[in-house]
C-alpha cells in the first residue's frame, strides 16, 4: 500500500478512524472525508506521524455535490485514487410500523446513495489504477433484522450494487470488495435513529463484547490487500449468513428471538 492513495468516507470515528490509522501504517496516502471539521482535522494530525500524507474534506456524503468535491480534491492533489472505503452509514431502530418515512430515507441517503455517489465520481481513476472499491457493509445485509427495515435496506442495496460493479469490470482490472463487520464497538447505534427520526443516544447493546474497530480494520486492510471478494467478520455473523443459506425460516425465528431480547426492543 506504500504510496497509494486512499479515499475513506465516516473517517472521524469507528471503523473509518481505524482504517485510515491502518492504511497510514502500510504507507498509504490518505483522503479523509466526514461531516465533522474538528473530529477529522484530530484524525489527520494524528495520522501525519506515520509520515504520509494527508488531506481532510468536509464531506456529507447524501449530498451528491460533496461527494463530487472530495473525489475532485483527492484526484488534484494525488492525481489518483487507488482505493475507495466508503465507510460513511448510519443506523436506525424503530418498528417500520412506527417510522416516519423520511428515517428511511435518511438512512438510504447516507448507507446507499453516499455509496453510489462516490464510487460514481472516483470509477474511471480507481479502473485505471486497477484498484479497490469497498463497501464496509453489514450482516444486516444479508439477512433483514427486525426493527432495523431501513438499515437492512441500505445495506440489502449496496450489496446489489457492488456485486453488480464487480461483475461489470471483470475484465477492466477493478476489485471489489463488500466487508460486513457484524456487530463493531462503535458510535453507530448511539447515533441510530428512532422512530421520529432523533438520535437514539444511547446503545441498547453491551459495546464491551463486540469486536473493536481496530480489529476489523487489520481485517479490511489484508482483504483489500489480498484483492477478496467479501469479508464476513465474528462467529455470529458468519453462522448467520451460512446457515441463512439452507434454513432461512428457522433463521427467521433466531433473529427474532436474538433482536427481541434488546433493552426496549420496538418489537
């Protein structure tokens, strides 16, 4: 990775922060990019120390402009992108018969469309580098999780995306790669929505048995190294999507039972 640039959206906490931290140990040139000025300018002054270089862009990536400016700014003061982590998500929790429509759309703006819109701008130089396109994705996107309708989508979508590009470029060089985490000790359940679409604040889950961001960004970083087609991390998550394959209604009643069990479950 040494000298090649990188493009992570959601970079200023989580997984993003990880994966930047890691890429910047292999030697990788970084473009970070995050709505939050001050949590990025403290992730990239904390990267320079591995010597490379860095540039942070204000970035909300369900805003198709944006996303065209950050690919522009990596493209002008790199001349190339070599991998794209469009990391940026966020979550939501509520039962679908309680949602306000516009939480569904918010998370599709973000998971989804913050997916489409920068791999859009970034395609032709990533082809011609013959590089990476990741998509950090999750089990929700593999098998639908009660009171998470509009997560799964999102994540159901880029799956269909992703795998759709990969197929596309099978003879132009391009990788592709779709990462599902499982559950990660991060920010991304304290910032869920809820049903009228306010923050959850609080993480209904106990954060401390889940695998750690840094974890799951070595994880990320040898899978993009290693040019793998998916990545499914943690014994759950991997046991979900396997046994989802031959006993999808008896996986049904797990994931019930397993969601429902949540402190304030909305089901």
């Amino acid at each position: 990775m040494k000298n090649k640039l990188v493009i992570i959206t959601g970079a200023s906490s989580g997984i993003g922060k990880a994966c930047a931290e890691k890429f910047a140990q292999e030697g990788a040139n970084l473009v970070l990019a995050a709505r939050s000025s001050d949590k990025l300018r403290e992730v990239a002054e904390n990267i320079e120390r591995y010597g490379v270089q860095v540039l942070p862009v204000i970035t909300d990536v369900s805003i198709e402009e944006d996303c065209k400016r950050l690919i522009k700014s990596a493209i002008s003061k790199f001349g190339g992108i070599d991998v794209l982590v469009n990391n940026a998500g966020i979550s939501m929790r509520a039962s679908f018969t309680d949602l306000d429509t516009s939480v569904l759309k918010k998370v599709m703006d973000v998971n989804f469309w913050g997916t489409i819109y920068c791999t859009r701008y970034a395609i032709s130089s990533i082809i011609e580098n013959k590089g990476s396109v990741v998509g950090i994705s999750s089990i929700a996107g593999y098998k639908g999780l009660p009171g998470r309708t509009g997560y799964s989508s999102s994540k159901f979508a880029m799956h269909g995306f992703l795998e759709a590009l990969r197929i596309e470029n099978m003879k132009h060089g391009l990788h592709v790669l779709i990462a599902c985490p499982g559950f990660t000790a991060s920010n991304i359940r304290n910032t869920a929505l809820v049903a009228d679409g306010s923050s959850q604040g609080e993480t209904p889950r106990d954060e401390q048995k889940m695998m750690h961001p840094e974890e799951v960004a070595m994880r990320i970083v040898s899978a993009v190294k290693g040019r793998k087609h998916r990545l499914t991390l943690t014994f759950s998550g991997k046991l979900t999507v396997l046994l989802n394959k031959f006993f999808p209604k008896w996986v049904d009643k797990l994931v019930y039972n397993h969601m429902s069990k949540e402190p304030d479950s909305p089901f």
